[in-house]
C-alpha cells in the first residue's frame, strides 16, 4: 500500500467524519471513480450519505471495451449496468440526470442549474464535488461545472454547500483563468492511500471504458495495487503524477459561486 499523503501546509484537509452528505456532479460514468472515487469511499465507510448525480448515461463514447463488450445501441445499458456496479463497490448512491451524452453545452444552463439545486438541498449537502468550469477539458465537463456553480450561487447563502472543482489539467492547465490569472494549486487535499484499492475496482467496474488503460499499465504496474513492477519503464513526471491520484491523494479547488466562471 502506498504511504499515507503529507498535506502541505499551504493546502487544507478534507475530514469526511464532519460532513453532513457528499453529492458529486459530474456528466459521465466513470468521471466519479476517476475525479473523486476515493473521497466518495472515505464518506461511505464514515457513514456519510455520498451520492454521485450523473448527467449522462455515457452512451455517446467511443470505447465499447477491449475486446467489445457493446455496441452503439446496447452501450447506454452497458454503462448503466456498470455504473451501479461502480456506485456498489465505492459504497455511494446514483442517480441520473438523464440529459443528453456530448450535448450537455446546449442544455439551458439555469434550467439544469435548478435541477441540480433541488438535489443539493434534498440530499442536504455539505459539500458539492464538480468539475471546474473551463478547467474540464470536455465541453459536457465544463457545462456541468458551471450549471453546478450557478446552482449552489441561486441557494441562501447560509444554505450553500463547499463547491469544490475538479480541474483535469490541474495545476499545469494551459488555459489562462479569469483576468489573464493561471490556475494555482488545490487548496484541499484528500489523502486516499488507505481506501484506493476501492477506486481501481471501481474504475474497473467501468470496464467497457477502462479495460483498454488497465491493459496498457499491466507491463507497469501491478493490476491490482499499481505498484511498479521490477524493471518497467522509468515513468515520466505526467504518469506519476497520474498514478498518484490514483493511489494517494485527490486535490480539489474550493469554487466561489459568485465568481463568474469562463462561461460567464
């Protein structure tokens, strides 16, 4: 197992026992395991109610398995099937937005944005988990972000859950932020080193999204704990970097609502 994660000092804690519920937006199945599957298990094991509220039903994706395991007409069953199975391994509760796979842009963004409200406060959230609005890299990533945003900003604001946002690129992200500003570091980590063996069963559960990237770090890393294997390759910064948020720790930046996003 890996070492348990120093949090640097410029960074804050995530404690999962002094949450009320975890809800988790995001558009995909999958997106949940990879961006925040660890987080999701540490609140179920604290008997925290952990919800992840899926936009899509992935069914417009490219990879159907490897060998297939789908096609385009049964690829929506296949991902719900394996998203419960998913939801089953990390302890957590899914639900489904039911919109449209890749065209989550052209959704009405206060229309969904009321959506999403009504389970933030159902669920009675403490903390809302998304993607950070620009900083997503997909369009239905970014869409999601930003209804999520305007989601939390239409609450009270003494209603108001921690918005945290997930940014793909992290730190490195290309894209200028607001004002020409570049995004900094995460100000939260979650140290995940004591629960990560359930976030790779659970991407493995996405295996019709998955099996071609676990196949790929079989001569790598151990399928089962992605510790190097003797004589691998000598993994670049970016694959490190990878590998530990699989493992070790998974880094959020804390969203403002009433900052206006990129797609503002």
């Amino acid at each position: 197992m890996p070492n348990a994660v120093d949090v640097d000092q410029t960074t804050q804690a995530f404690v999962p026992q002094e949450q009320e519920a975890l809800l988790v937006v995001l558009p995909h199945p999958d997106d949940e395991s990879f961006s925040s599957g660890g987080t999701l298990s540490l609140c179920a094991d604290a008997g925290v109610p952990a919800t992840y509220l899926c936009g899509t039903y992935g069914d417009m994706g490219r990879r159907m398995g490897n060998p297939p395991v789908a096609n385009r007409e049964s690829l929506r069953d296949v991902r719900v099937v394996e998203m419960r199975a998913a939801a089953e391994v990390l302890g957590i509760a899914v639900e489904f937005l039911g919109l449209r796979d890749k065209c989550v842009e052209f959704e009405d963004a206060d229309d969904l944005a009321a959506r999403i409200a009504s389970y933030v406060t159902t669920k009675k959230a403490s903390t809302v988990i998304t993607f950070y609005p620009g900083f997503g890299v997909h369009p239905d990533h970014d869409a999601i972000g930003h209804a999520t945003v305007l989601a939390v900003r239409s609450l009270p604001p003494r209603e108001r859950p921690l918005l945290l946002g997930v940014a793909v690129t992290g730190a490195d992200a290309a894209r200028a932020g607001l004002d020409g500003a570049k995004l900094g570091e995460p100000e939260v980590t979650v140290d995940i080193s004591a629960v990560y063996k359930r976030k790779i069963a659970a991407l493995k559960a996405h295996n019709s999204q998955t099996a071609t990237m676990f196949a790929q770090w079989v001569n790598v890393w151990d399928p089962e704990t992605l510790e190097e294997l003797p004589g691998a390759p000598e993994p670049d910064a970016q694959t490190i970097a990878w590998r530990d948020r699989l493992t070790k720790r998974e880094r959020f930046y804390v969203l403002d609502p009433d900052a206006r996003t990129l797609r503002e």
